[in-house]
C-alpha cells in the first residue's frame, strides 16, 4: 500500500479521488497540521478527537506489547488517513499512533469526520475502501511476522517507510527498528548488515539509503507487493 510513483511530489491519494467539489468541501472542515516525529497523536484507550489525512507526514499504528516492546502493526501515509475507529463510530483508539514522519497533514475533527461522510457518498466509499485495505495489511503484517526471515520484514518496512516519505533516504537507528518490528536488536542488525552486503541499502549515523531499489524490492518478503496490489484492487 504505497504510492505508484515513489518520492514525487504528494498530496493525499485518498482526497484526490473525490469529485472537486466533495474535496472542497472536505477540506473546509480541515485545518492544515504540522506533525513532529516522534509526536503520539494516541494511546490505546484514548478519546479520539480528530482524523487525519497525511500529505507529506506518516503515522504508526502501534500494539504495545508489555512495557519495553511493541508492534507496528499498521502505516498511515497520504495514500490513506489515521481514524478508522472514527469511521466506524468508535472514539476510542485501540492502538498507540506515533507520527514517523514528520510533515503536514490534514486534520478534522471526529464530529465533523462523521457529518461529512454522511453527507458525502464519495467520501463514504473512499473511506470504506481504506478501511479494507488497513484490514488487509493488518492480517498481512500478522502472517509476516510469524513466519517471514527479519531480514524480508526489514526490506518490506524500509520499502513502505520510503514509499511514505517519498525519498529512499529513512532516517532510523537500530534500536529503533528492532521496537517497530518487535525483534531484538541484535537480529536487526544482523539483517541490515546483510542487505548492506548486497549492495541494497547504506547504513551510517542512524540513516538508511535505500540504494538498489528494484534489489530490495526482491529481498522483501511477498507482502509488500500483496500491499501494493490490496491498495490498487480496492480502489479499481
């Protein structure tokens, strides 16, 4: 689930598929945020107060799992928005979001959210449509981490990172890696070691270039092209 053309200029995929007239109107009811890295926009069990649709930031969907671990289980980016429980009527968040990627983003609010998708059929089709496709990465990420090398999950992560940041340069420690994937770090490091070895990636000062695309594109394991393919086939 990523965009078609990496690191070209953004808006949100998900508003431009609306009539001119429906994305006017939706964007009336936004107001324009900058997100900080590393800002948590919620916890798990947290009021939600607002969506939002990313243009040049991403969002972390996060499951904590004990104290000192968690798993991303989940990326919002501007192929889509964060606020799914909002769409279904739901304004508790089950999840921790954690901006990765700082950036703008459109930000409305769950009253107004749920007024304009009920007031808009497009929008309402656009949204449900997401909502199958954040399902579907959702049950892939769970197959991949229980049966894919770290080495395929690690690809896969730095594929769909810099499809969100629209640049193949993701900057990141290991230790922080090892957090999102919900290994050791050990194992991380060991596993960009090797993609390093190949040629696919450089690693210097908590940086990573992605400098073979089309190489680290075959090192990830099935489920970023199953991604990619879920995004086009819900929204033919």
């Amino acid at each position: 689930m990523a965009a078609s053309a990496p690191f070209a200029s953004v808006s949100n995929r998900l508003l431009d598929r609306l009539s001119r007239e429906d994305r006017t109107r939706v964007l009336e009811s936004c107001e324009a945020q900058d997100l900080e890295f590393s800002q948590v926009l919620a916890q798990p069990g947290d009021a939600m107060e607002f969506a939002y649709f990313p243009t040049g930031s991403f969002i972390s969907l996060l499951v904590p799992m004990g104290s000192q671990s968690a798993l991303e289980v989940s990326l919002a980016g501007n192929e889509g928005f964060y606020g799914v429980p909002l769409a279904l009527g739901i304004a508790i968040s089950p999840v921790q979001a954690l901006v990765q990627g700082s950036g703008t983003a459109w930000r409305i609010s769950a009253a107004r959210l749920r007024r304009e998708m009920a007031r808009l059929p497009g929008l309402r089709d656009c949204i449900d449509r997401y909502i199958h496709v954040v399902m579907s990465q959702v049950i892939q990420t769970a197959g991949c981490t229980r049966y894919h090398l770290i080495e395929q999950r690690l690809a896969r992560w730095l594929l769909m990172t810099a499809d969100r940041a629209h640049r193949p340069v993701v900057p990141i420690t290991h230790e922080f890696l090892a957090y999102m994937l919900g290994v050791r770090r050990v194992g991380i490091t060991e596993a960009a070691l090797a993609l390093q070895a190949r040629g696919l990636i450089a690693y210097t000062r908590g940086v990573v270039t992605i400098v073979d695309r089309r190489g680290l594109e075959r090192a990830a394991c099935p489920c970023y092209r199953l991604d990619l393919a879920n995004y086009e086939l819900a929204f033919q």
